[in-house]
C-alpha cells in the first residue's frame, strides 16, 4: 500500500474523486447476499418480527445485538467446523496413497481455546507462533504431540514450555536458535523434533507484507545461501534433536498453486540432496498455508479438495523426477477455515454525505468498531464487503465508505460498498469475512475495548471470548 506522510486517506489511490472499483458493480438489490463471502447459515429471514434481518445459526442478528451488543464477532461453529474437516478430508483423500498427509490449523488466524477444542476434536493438528498461542492449546487439552512451535524470534521461555510440553515439532528458523532448542531438550532429558524453515526464493502475488518466501524478509533459512543446508547439517550433528524434513511457507491470500509448484520442486531437491550427503530420508515436509478467501466478488478461491488433489499433483510428478519417495506433507490453513466462518456486526451512529471535487460526493457510514477490531483494511489495503443486516431495504444503491469511530482519518473498514440510499444511525450492518486476524490483531487503540467473539450453533449462542471493558483497561494501568 502506498504511505503517505499526512495519512492513509492521502495517499495514491484514495483521490478526490468517488470512483468505483472494476470489480464493484452497483447490485440490482441491495438484499441479496453473495455466497462465498458468508457463512454457510446465513441467510436473510422472510418472515416474523426480524423479517429481512440477516440470521445465522438459527438465530437473527438483531436479538444477537440486543443480547451480546456491537460490535462484536459472529463465528458460526458449524461453518467453521466444517470447513476445518474440509481440509482434513481433501488432504488424507489426495495423499493416502502415498504416505498420507496432516492438517495444522494456523492459530494465528483465531484462536481460542474453544476453537483449539474444535479443531482437536475433529482430528486437525494446531500451529502456534508465540508462548501465549501454546498456552491457550495446552490449556484446550490438545495432545502436545499434536502441536507445532513457529516463530522467527522464540524466547528462551518459549523454547522451554515447547520442549517440557512435548510438542510435536518446533520449526527452527535460524543457526542459533538450534542451540538454544538443543541446550533446551538437553536439560529436559528429551530428543525434540524439528523442521528446518526454507526460504526457498518465491514471491507469492499478494501484498509485500504477506509474502514471506522471497530472500528478503525475516522468515527461515535461505536456500540460495546455503543457510538451509547448513541448518540440516547442524541439526543431524546434535543427538538431542530429531530432524523430522523440511518446511515452506510462501504467503497469504494466494489464490492458485503456481508458486507451490516452484516451493516444492526446491524443498524435494534439497530434502533429495539431504539423503544422498547423509544418508538420512527426512520423514515429513510441511508446505505451509496461505489458501486465499473471497473478501469481495473478486475474489475466486480454490476450494479444499481442489487445493489438495492439485498439490498432490504437484508433489507427485517432482518425488517421480527426482526418484524418491513422497514424505509425508503437512499444511497449515488458518484463514480458509476461520475467513469465512465470522462476520462483524456494528450499529451505525452517523451518515454523512461529503462534497468532493467535481462535483462527485461520497456518503461515509460510521460505525461504532473500527480499526481496533479490524486494521486490516489500513495495514494491508485490503478490501472487505458488508450489507444492511437488521432489515431489508427497497431503496436503490449508493456508493459509501463504512469508517470507524477512532480518532484517524485512516480508520476505514470497507472502502467502497453499494448500501442502501436509506441506511440510517442505529441500523446494524454486517461486514463478513472477519474470522481470520480481526479478532487476532485487534487493539485497544483509543482505549476502546475489544469487541466479544460470540459462537453460534443450531440454535444457540454462547461467548467464546467476552467483551473487554474499561475495568478490563484500568486494571492494567498501575499508575
């Protein structure tokens, strides 16, 4: 995105003038709710007190409002849940002829510990980043066994929880960070697996911020380098660890397997090279994740077993050329199984309609969240829809920005939407695609607090995370 030194609203791209984005087409009915972009239960009711009012779970978003507030999360268990045993479904079907394959949920998508139940329950492995992330599945009572440790900075004290847990694997992600692990599992009298982040030197087309394999970012060992090998060497040379092969991780929002191509054609040659220079054949390979999600009508993602059987491809046709054996691949989805499976529910507080130049006006919808729930829009320049949710409405489209009530002229939520002409204060309005990184990456900016995640199914709402309140601020401030 481009920066500019008096705010986001500033910068190129912003202009003067209300133009509509190539992908945006004003609707012929405000109403209609696009599939992809929503849970799978949602849907506009027909009939009763809350007809045209957007329901999901079984239950309408204005008693949801009434009983929970705004804004807050919606997280559907059932499209969550479902989408998670997607991925473990395609992934075990594609690769079971050759080894199998694992499904790591991303915790850094969502977590908490009713969504690391969730995903234990229905057979998924979890990755955590960060000391706090292990301790919310070790709290959830996923298997350690089942757990991975990222990070390209873990604490000492990380290291040390991960090794005295028993996690599964951590994923080393420099030369010195594989004596701290060593010296770690060491003192605890075990032999810690772990697997040697490559960077194997492909730009995923995303945003600079979240393409994290090309040679010049922090993540991983470059292969280019030699780093990489050099880390395997390191690793099989200490007894106290067990190198279970090798892992990639591209970036996010990647919307086809182009680049997975290349990853693994460099991952097998240097997992190949690692047999024929030590006689070791690496058991595993991690891929990582990064599967993109619809956001707005642009976007077309690949759903899970197409995802799965073309990487199976993939994997298949270079093990062949290279003659060896397929190691056992793992992947790791966060965002294609929590993206979709939430929305925010905000209530409006002000419209304004702003003359710009030209003559041309934009209309700017407030909303009571804004980017303390949801920076994405200001740190990545990505794009998210949103409709009228507590009724249906016959007035026609006109183009507005939904902003948020912080004190920063860079605080937008949905850049450009088709709303109805006659949204007004104290209608709700429900932005969807906000499962992954709202909650995760939300703030307390302008000491507002943090919106609730609440979870529903069949029926039945329950919070899962509880709102913050200013108690909640104070009691931080020792001052």
């Amino acid at each position: 995105m481009s920066a500019h030194e008096a705010g986001a609203l500033h910068a190129p791209g912003y202009g003067s003038v209300a133009t509509v984005p190539a992908w945006l087409r004003p609707p012929d009915d405000t109403n209609v709710l696009l599939p992809a972009l929503w849970a799978r239960t949602v849907t506009r009711l027909t009939q009763g007190g809350a007809a045209g009012a957007l329901e999901v779970g079984g239950l309408d978003v204005v008693g949801l409002a009434e009983r929970f507030g705004t804004p807050a999360f919606i997280l559907d268990e059932t499209d969550f849940r479902s989408r998670a045993t997607a991925f473990r479904d395609a992934f075990a079907e594609a690769f079971a002829a050759v080894g199998g394959a694992d499904v790591y949920y991303a915790g850094k998508a969502f977590l908490c510990t009713a969504v690391a139940r969730w995903v234990a329950e229905d057979g998924l492995h979890l990755d955590t980043c960060s000391g706090g992330e292990l301790t919310v599945a070790l709290r959830a009572g996923v298997a350690p066994e089942r757990i991975a440790l990222h990070g390209n900075n873990k604490l000492d004290f990380e290291i040390d929880r991960a090794v005295s847990n028993g996690v599964g694997r951590i994923v080393v992600d420099s030369l010195t960070e594989i004596d701290r692990v060593a010296e770690a599992a060491r003192r605890y009298g075990v032999r810690q697996p772990v697997m040697v982040r490559v960077t194997v030197g492909v730009e995923a087309h995303t945003h600079e911020y979240m393409s994290t394999a090309h040679e010049d970012q922090k993540f991983g060992l470059s292969l280019s380098e030699g780093h990489a090998a050099a880390a395997i060497a390191k690793i099989l040379a200490l007894p106290e660890l067990e190198l279970r092969g090798l892992h990639s991780h591209i970036g996010s929002q990647i919307f086809d397997t182009g680049g997975f191509e290349v990853a693994v054609r460099r991952l097998l040659d240097l997992h190949a090279a690692t047999k024929v220079q030590h006689g070791v054949d690496l058991p595993e390979m991690d891929l990582g994740g990064g599967y993109g999600i619809a956001y707005t009508s642009e976007h077309d993602p690949l759903e899970p077993k197409a995802l799965a059987d073309q990487l199976a491809a993939i994997v298949l046709r270079e093990c062949r050329g290279l003659g060896i054996d397929v190691p056992r691949i793992s992947v790791e989805p966060g965002r294609a199984i929590a993206g979709p499976s939430a929305f925010t529910l905000y209530r409006v507080g002000t419209v304004k309609d702003v003359p710009l130049d030209g003559g041309a006006a934009r209309r700017y919808v407030s909303v009571d969240g804004g980017m303390s729930d949801n920076i994405r829009t200001a740190l990545y320049d990505a794009d998210y829809s949103c409709t009228l949710a507590s009724r249906a409405s016959s007035a026609g489209p006109v183009l507005s920005r939904v902003v948020g009530k912080h004190c920063e002229s860079g605080d937008v939520v949905v850049r450009d939407e088709f709303l109805p002409s006659d949204v007004a204060p104290g209608d709700l309005l429900a932005v969807p695609a906000t499962g992954a990184y709202c909650r995760s990456m939300a703030s307390q900016y302008n000491h507002v607090p943090r919106p609730p995640v609440v979870a529903v199914r069949d029926g039945e709402a329950r919070v899962i995370v509880r709102r913050e309140t200013e108690d909640d601020l104070l009691a931080l401030d020792v001052g």
